[in-house]
C-alpha cells in the first residue's frame, strides 16, 4: 500500500482518538464533534477509494 494510504489512516486514527477523548468530556462542544465526524467520514472515503483504485505496475 502507498504512503499516502498509510498517512490518511494515521490521520483518521488520531482523529478518531480526539473524537472519542471530546465525546467523554461533558462541556464538548456539540458543534466541533460533528466536525470531525465529518472529517473522519471523509478520511474514510478517501482510504475507500484508494482500496478500490487498481495497482499500478
């Protein structure tokens, strides 16, 4: 798999540990939450669609 595979994972990873971290706090803001909902989701389709995506070679 390619660097920038690895580098997305690693980036949906972290957020995916903030995300969990803000969402034990109770004074989370709601509005930040679903910003990185949003941007792990996104994450994900990018890691999807670079799965889906026929190897070079």
């Amino acid at each position: 798999m390619s660097d920038r595979y690895f580098a997305l994972l690693e980036r949906h990873q972290k957020l995916d540990e903030r995300l969990r971290l803000m969402q034990r706090v109770r004074s989370a803001d709601p509005h930040e939450i679903v910003r990185l909902k949003k941007l792990k989701l996104a994450l994900k389709d990018q890691l999807s669609r670079l799965l889906r995506r026929p190897a070079r070679g």
